[in-house]
C-alpha cells in the first residue's frame, strides 16, 4: 500500500519534470556581414531543417543569395538584382565589395571558397553555379 | 604584386577578423570597417609600385597578427575570471621555442626594449 503510494508519487514527479526538448530546428542566424534592414518574418525563413540530406535546389540557392545582396547596403540599384546580376556591371559594386559578397555567400552556405576560385565569382549566376557544385554547401 | 594580391589580402585579413573576433559582433564590425577604411586609403597606389607591396605585407602581417596572436577573453564571473577564446590557430609555444626565439613567431620577443 505504502509502497505503491511512493512509486505513484515518483512517477508524477518524474512526469512533471520538464523534459528536455531535442532541437529539430534552430532560427536561421542572419548573416553577420550584412545586417538585415528589416526581418520579414516568414515561417520557412525562421527555421532551417536539417534534416534532409538533399542537395540544396537552384532556387533555394539563388533566392539566399539574392537575399543577401539584397542586404547589402552597398547594392544601390535593387531592382537590378536577378539571378543574372553582374556584381560590377549591373549591382555597382567594386572589387573589394565583391569580396564582402563571397565571404557573406561563405558564411551563408558554411564553406570556404579557395581564393582562386573565390576571385572568379563575379555575378550571382556564378556564385549560385558554385554552390551547386558543392556537395557540403547547407 | 597585381590587383588580385590587393584582394587576397583584404579576404584573408576578413577572415582572420572572424576568426580573432568570433562571437563579438561589435569589434567583428569594427574591425572589418577599419580594414575597408585602410584599403580604400591606399586604393589610389600604383599596382607593383612599392609603396603598394609594402602595405599588401602590412595586410597580409596585420591579418597573420590577428589570427595568431589576438585572443579575446570574456568575464564570466564577478571575481575577474575570464574565458579565453584560444583556437586552433593561435600561436602556442613551449619554454623552449621562448628560449629559442624563432624567427617567424612572436615567441621570445621582448614586450619592451628597456
């Protein structure tokens, strides 16, 4: 009798016991080279899974990069921006900007691009080429 | 000495700014100010000049500073107590590499010539 009580009241204290919730998704920490003019908050910009262990899509790809163009307050001309903008030609921006830019891309997808082939990146086109040939871009 | 070399020392001095100012947005922005500040002061230099290859190795030495020898620590406690961000890249030396006084670290150098 007594001892059912005890386990009872064990049980209950070990189901009131906050449990600790596994992580299935963590908010996306915003890049820390360009700082965002406004957070447009949108549920699948929030959190990013991970998941899934496909390739990350062109689209996806293109759109963070433009994203991050998006940010950077040296890009004058906005509505330039396309998954065709040359960084110098079309976006105005020069060559140390450029650089910026790859870092930021670097950060955004968690690699790092050897200086050579980071040198030829010069339009969101090739940069999104890049990524995508990247197997651990995330 | 070409343009491109301009531009791997400005990426390279980016980079080591992450690394030695990780986690301090702060002096992470700062830093990354300062350094545009100072190419775009020498952005006038002939490329080849010397001038121009003295302040790529200025860039280029300012960035190996910052990645070995700039450790940034953080009170965590009232007592003065600081939590020291080492990392893999930070320069480590032994006694004997002190005694010794290699050429390429900062080890056995004197903080004052006194």
């Amino acid at each position: 009798m007594f001892r059912t009580a005890l386990l009872r009241s064990a049980r209950q204290a070990v189901r009131a016991a906050p449990r600790w919730q596994a992580p299935i998704a963590r908010p996306v920490a915003r890049s820390s080279l360009f700082q965002a003019k406004q957070i447009t908050p949108s549920a699948f910009q929030a959190v990013r899974c991970y998941s899934a262990s496909a390739g990350l899509s062109k689209e996806q790809v293109e759109g963070r990069i433009m994203d991050l163009l998006k940010n950077f307050d040296k890009v004058t001309d906005v509505s330039k921006l396309n998954g065709e903008s040359h960084f110098h030609n079309d976006l105005g921006l020069d060559s140390l900007d450029t650089v910026e830019v790859v870092m930021a891309i670097e950060e955004e997808f968690s690699i790092e691009i050897p200086d050579k082939e980071a040198d030829a990146i010069h339009s969101v086109k090739q940069a999104v080429d890049y990524i995508l040939a990247q197997p651990d871009a995330h | 000495m070409s343009h491109e070399m301009a531009l791997a020392a400005y990426r390279n001095l980016l980079r080591s700014a992450s690394i030695a100012f990780r986690g301090d947005m702060r002096m992470l922005s700062a830093a990354r100010l300062e350094a545009r500040k100072n190419f775009e002061n020498n952005r006038g230099l002939a490329s080849g000049s010397e001038e121009y290859t003295k302040q790529i190795t200025h860039a280029q030495e300012v960035a190996k500073f910052l990645r070995e020898n700039v450790v940034q620590g953080q009170a965590i406690d009232a007592e003065g107590r600081y939590r020291l961000n080492i990392h893999e890249h930070t320069e480590r030396g032994d006694n004997e590499d002190i005694k010794k006084g290699k050429g390429n670290t900062l080890a056995g150098t004197k903080c004052c010539s006194s």
